[in-house]
C-alpha cells in the first residue's frame, strides 16, 4: 500500500492486475490490462483505460470522468459529472 498527498497527480499503469485507491482528488490517470480498476472517494478530473477489466468510479464530489474499457464494464456514481467521456 502506497500513501500520498490527496491532490497530489497520479498515474498508476498495471498488466494482469487489479487498481484500486480511495480518497483521491487530483488529476489522476489510471491504465490496466487484464486487471479491475476500483476507485473510491474520488474527486477532481479521472481518466481510466481497461483491456479485458471492470471499470468502478465512487466519487464523494463532483468528478470528471474519462473512461474507457475493451471488454468489461464501466460504472460510476458520483453526486455530480461536471464531464463524461468514453
């Protein structure tokens, strides 16, 4: 387990395996092949990128949402979008 400033920028990039963080709310960029990405108590701008692997985004503020997924699903509960890609 890795701790840092929560509005800190963040990338994390992983091949056959799982993401998952909480309490983020910087700008944040996530990529996985062959893994599940799980995300809570999100904020500020997400972007995420799965091959093969479920996407979950929980924010506790309003959140900017950039995802993506080959082969898997894609979820997200937010109190507010201020944006939406796929």
């Amino acid at each position: 387990m890795a701790k840092g400033p929560a509005a800190c920028a963040l990338r994390m990039d992983t091949v056959s395996g799982d993401l998952h963080a909480e309490g983020l709310t910087g700008q944040q960029r996530y990529i996985t092949v062959s893994g599940d990405l799980f995300l809570a108590g999100l904020a500020g701008d997400v972007s995420t990128s799965a091959v093969s692997g479920d996407v979950t985004l929980r924010a506790d503020a309003e959140l900017g949402v950039h995802a993506n997924s080959v082969s898997g699903d894609i979820s997200v509960a937010a109190p507010s979008l201020r944006s939406v890609r796929s």
